[in-house]
C-alpha cells in the first residue's frame, strides 16, 4: 500500500532530521554554546518534536482511509474555503496597509 512506504519514508526522514539534531546538540555543548544543565532539556524537546512528528501523520492517514468519498470531498472543500477566504483576509490587509 502506498501509505505503508510513504510512512516508512516519513519515519526514515524524521530518524534522521532527529540523528542531525542530536549531533548539532553534542557540538553546542561540545564547544560551550549550550550549557550542560541544559543539554537534557533540548534533548526532551527534540525527542517530543520526533514522537508528535511519527505519531500524528499515522493517525491521520488511518482517520482519512476510514472516511467515505463524500467526507473526502466535504473535506476538502471546506479546505478551499478557508484557503479562499484567508487570500482573501490578506489581500485586504496588505491594501489597507499601503494607503
């Protein structure tokens, strides 16, 4: 199924964003731009960005499979809308912002 390799794929990207993260973090500390005491808070905060980030889009791909076509299109749909109406919201800001 393609959600199973875009997931897999999604996890391997993730695992190495996190690997890329935690190396940066040793050198900070390593060259003192990050205090010791701190090191495990930043590390905390990396690993929770990691869980949210592998958990989060599995559980939206498996609510999305469990939807009809009509819900899909409902969706998507009310998505346009809001991206409609938020173009929108901007235009007038950024004009009104000019004069």
């Amino acid at each position: 199924m393609i959600e199973t390799r875009l997931l897999s794929a999604w996890d391997g990207f993730i695992g190495a964003a996190a690997l890329i993260a935690i190396i940066v973090l040793a050198y900070c500390v390593m060259a003192g731009a990050v205090k010791v005491g701190d090191a495990p808070r930043h590390l905390g905060v990396i690993v929770s960005v990691v869980i949210l980030l592998t958990i989060l889009p599995a559980i939206i791909v498996g609510l999305w499979n469990a939807m009809s076509f009509g819900q899909h299109l409902g969706i998507i749909t009310f998505g346009i809308a809001i991206g409609l109406l938020l173009s929108a919201f901007r235009r007038r800001t950024y004009t009104a912002r000019r004069r």
